[in-house]
C-alpha cells in the first residue's frame, strides 16, 4: 500500500539521486526498490515504504547527492472506484481490493490488483489467456520482461509465481503508476521494478534493469506485435519464449509470420482473442 496518507492524498516514498545509474539502482535495490524513472540527469527510485527509502537513502548518502521525496498520487481519488469481483485461474486469484478477506480465497497465489488503475484487471480474456499461459510455464527462476504491462499484472504475477527478477515497462507514465501502486498492495512480489519505456526504444532499459529476458510476456495488439517482433524478439535470451496476446484470430497468421522463424509451442483462444506462446528460434 502507498506508504502514507495526507488527508485524500496518498505518497510513494521515493529518493531522487544524482549519480551513476547502475550503482544508484544496485544500492536502491538492496532496499526493496519497486521501480526507477530517468528524469533528465536525476534518478528518481520509488520504495513501496518509508523504512527502506530511508534506508537506502543512508547507503547511497556517502556516494551521491540524494534528495528524499514523497511522490503525491494525483489520481488517488479517481482510481479509488467501486471494485470488481475477483478472477480465479487456476491456483491464481486476482482480487481488486487489498481489504478483501482471505477466508473465501484459497488460491495458491493471490494478487491485488486494484481496479481502474491501468489496463489489467484480469477480466478482459486477452489478459487471462496471459494468465493461463503464464501458470503452465515454469517462471521459477526465470527472468520476465513485462511489455505493455498496464496495471502490472503480469510481471506481478511472474514474480510471484517465483521469477527471479521482472520488469514490466509501459509507454503510458499512468500505467506505470497504476503498477506500482499495485505492486505497494503485493509485497510478496518482489525483485520486480517498474519503468517508462517504449517498446520500440526499451533495448537500454531492458539491458539495464534486466537482462536477456526468458519469458517476454507482451499482451499489445496484433498491428503493434508485428511492428516490435524484432524489438521484442532481441530481449528475449536464446531459447527464451514469449507469450504475446492482444491478438485477434484474423491477425494470428501475420503475428505468428513476424516472429518466425520462431515456433508457436502452445496456443489458447477465448471469444475472439489469441494468446501465442513461442520458443524464440
Ligand atoms: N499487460 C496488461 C495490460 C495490457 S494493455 C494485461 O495483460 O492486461 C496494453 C498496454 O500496452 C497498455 O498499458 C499500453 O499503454 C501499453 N502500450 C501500448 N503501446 C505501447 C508501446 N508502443 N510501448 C510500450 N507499451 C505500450
């Protein structure tokens, strides 16, 4: 949960730093750092509470100048809507609200995603193709790159599904803080960050915060899938496989052309969607 409360004004504990990049995140990171935007020459890391912000900010202090702040939440009162019902696959259930008790969900996993807050909730079926796809691949271990990751359902789930490490990126700087807002709500999740990226330019970030991904998971649409096959396919490690969804069934056999020569391994369908998961050739 976003650590404090100001009246209707909810803040994220955050640190903005001037310094080397990939220290300044190695040290965050250290202290749970849920995410991490590039404002000019300021690094601004986000915390999902006060106690590791501070703590963090003690380890970088000897090294960089750092300043502490509260990142007001504009949106609070827009996103605080009336929730959905809660959406169970398999030995996953998502619910939309932190609140909701835990006597009537026995899932393995259970997530909040709060309802509203980016593209995601786990209702739309290309989502939950995304889901099913996701729980009948082995995550354990495997590192996850999130692309479109709206309300960060996805990289969340990968998280706690046992990746070693997620990052989930959106073009749209509202999503990115719907998912980390929910990522506060899942402190269960962790080694999973956040951050503003486009597909078609992500390739330093992804570097950067990740690595070659094992599991690309990329709910867009079939237009923006084959636009970034090539984009998508070069952050995915040799062997690696991606699961794309957003597709619908006209547009399956031109997806599918976009990434050859990587195979479709399995496939799922539900109304007029596809979710695609391939082995990268
Ligand atoms: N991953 C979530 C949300 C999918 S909606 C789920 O599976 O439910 C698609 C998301 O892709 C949106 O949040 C949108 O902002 C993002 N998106 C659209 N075009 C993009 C682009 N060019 N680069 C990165 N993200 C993009």
């Amino acid at each position: 949960m976003p650590s404090s409360q100001t009246g209707e004004l909810n803040t994220y504990p955050a640190l903005d730093v001037r310094g080397q990049f990939d220290l300044v995140i190695a040290m965050a990171d250290d202290f749970r750092a849920t995410a991490v935007e590039e404002r000019g020459d300021i690094i601004r890391v986000f915390f999902g509470i006060t106690a590791d912000r501070d703590g963090a900010r003690a380890a970088i202090e000897p090294h960089f100048p750092v300043a502490p702040i509260d990142v007001p939440d504009e949106d609070w009162a827009r996103r605080s809507q009336e929730g959905l019902q809660p959406v169970t696959i398999g030995r996953l259930t998502i619910v939309p609200d932190p609140q909701s008790s835990n006597s009537d969900v026995q899932s393995a996993v259970r997530v909040v995603i709060r309802p509203s807050m980016g593209f995601g909730t786990g209702h739309h079926a290309s989502t939950r193709l995304c889901l099913e796809a996701l729980l009948a691949l082995d995550v354990t271990g495997k590192r996850v790159l999130d692309v479109g990751t709206g309300s960060g359902v996805l990289a969340i789930v990968a998280s706690r599904l046992g990746a070693s490490r997620a990052l989930g990126i959106d073009s749209d700087e509202d999503a990115i803080r719907a998912a980390r807002e929910n990522l506060a709500y899942n402190s269960e999740a962790t080694n999973l960050s956040f951050a503003v990226a486009d597909v078609s330019t992500m390739q330093g970030a992804v570097q950067r915060l990740l690595g070659q991904a094992d599991i690309v998971t990329a709910n867009l649409t079939g237009a923006l899938l084959v636009r970034s096959a090539g984009c998508l396919l070069g952050a995915t490690a040799c062997d690696g496989v991606l699961v794309i969804s957003g597709v619908q069934i006209p547009e399956r056999d031109q997806v599918v052309a976009a990434f050859a020569p990587s195979q479709v391994i399995s496939e799922r369908g539900a109304d007029e969607w596809v979710a695609l998961v391939m082995k990268r050739a």
